[in-house]
C-alpha cells in the first residue's frame, strides 16, 4: 500500500497511543482484569422495549452526560397501515422521559440506539492522534487527554452516535460503561431495564446466552451494508429501521 511521508506523520502519533493502551492496559480496568478474555458487545430484543426511558436516564446520570445529548436514546417508529413510503420515527428528548400516546392505527415499536463499538469502526480510522481506539476486549472508547475536539470523528460514525461534549470540548459517545464491565458489573442501562429488553453481550465466553440467542433468533445489525462489523444486535427489527 503506498503511503506518502505526509500521511505516516500523522498516522504515528494513533499508533504511540494505540499501542500504549495494549501495553498498559485500558483506562480504569480491574487489575484482575484480562482483555483477552473478553469481547463485548450488546443485545438488543425490542419486541421487549416498552420505549419508558429508563436506561436514557440512567445512562445520563451514570456518565455525567450534559443536558441535551444522549450515548443512549430511544426512538418510536410508527408505520401506518397504508403508508409506503418512509415511517414517522420520533425521539422527544432522547426518549428519556418516555413517549406521548401513540399513533392509532399501524404498528409501533421502540428501538434503543446507541454506538455499536465496530470492530471495523470508521470513528477510529479517521481519527489524526488516535484518541478514539478499539481496546484489545472490543469496546471503542475515547481518550479525552488527546482528543482535539476536530469532529472527524462524528462526521465519521454512520449511525450518528457522537457528539461534543460542550463542557470539555472533546467527542464522547457510549463506553459500554468500561469502567463497570471491566469490574464485573453490567452497564447502567442494562441493569436497570425492566424488561430485560437490553443484554451485555461477552462474544468470546461460550457460556454467555448470547450464543444460543443468536443460533435460535434472526438478529440483524443496523446499516449492515455499512461493513463495520457492529456488535449491537438487534432481535426482531422490523424493515422500516434505519
């Protein structure tokens, strides 16, 4: 592959950053951690999702997530009995409150979205210092010491997943709650939903349901064709998402 000086300059300050982070370890794990072990990602049934906004809320509070902007929302798809063309999808602050009284008439269903940590991830390929990186356990996370604020990052995500953060001016996203998953715990929005609509996913333990879920169930990703590798599977998504 031809690479010109110009563009292996840039490409060097990632790489320092990358390979720290697999000599270190990532940020906030448990030392009895092992990375190697793991390789998350999320399951998402939305035949269970009852759109209340639990996770929203506990996600915000959690990650001391500013007013305004979401690493997890919802949206309420309606799809009209007659209608052809695209559904009326609604997203009222996130859905962190829940939703309104639906449409009569048609169908109706809830999808939670969040960042679908892509072992293929486009965020972390067009990142110039490498502040946005995949961790040896799959989860893609964000350095704010590094990160420069450019918002190549979230011009990058197809699925609209980052944002800057106003107060430190730098891209967040979802974490998959790392600082919780690499302690034995769950992520915020997995715990408390109430109808277990949202699952953590471990794909390298062979114990983990998610295997049998995926044998026995047709689950999709969103924007398949985007190639990412997204590891947020969704069970029962109907054709209209996107």
């Amino acid at each position: 592959m031809d690479i010109t000086r110009r563009r292996l300059l840039m490409l060097l300050p990632a790489a320092a950053v990358a390979w720290k982070f697999v000599q270190a370890g990532t940020p906030e794990a448990s030392p009895n951690y092992k990375h190697t072990e793991h390789w998350w990602g999320m399951l998402i049934d939305i035949p269970k999702c009852i759109g209340c906004g639990t996770c929203v809320r506990a996600c915000a509070e959690e990650n001391d997530v500013p007013e305004g902007f979401y690493r997890t929302w919802i949206e309420r798809y309606h799809v009209a009995d007659w209608q052809i063309e695209r559904p009326e999808v609604a997203s009222p602050n996130g859905g962190k409150q829940g939703f309104p009284p639906s449409h009569i008439g048609g169908k109706n269903f809830f999808v939670p979205k969040l960042c679908n940590h892509c072992a293929d991830s486009p965020c972390t390929q067009v990142c110039p210092v490498g502040a946005t990186f995949v961790s040896p356990d799959g989860v893609v996370l964000v350095d704010k010491t590094y990160c420069l604020g450019c918002r190549y990052c979230v011009q990058a995500c197809p699925y609209g997943c980052r944002f800057i953060n106003p107060k430190t001016n730098t891209a967040e996203k979802c974490s998959l709650c790392y600082h919780r998953i690499t302690k034995g715990l769950t992520t915020a929005c997995c715990e408390v939903c109430p109808t277990g609509a949202r699952q953590l996913a471990d794909l390298k333990n062979p114990n983990d349901p998610i295997h049998e879920f995926l044998k026995t169930h047709e689950v999709q990703v969103l924007k398949p064709h985007m190639a990412t590798g997204a590891k947020v599977f969704y069970n029962g998504m109907d054709g209209s998402v996107r």
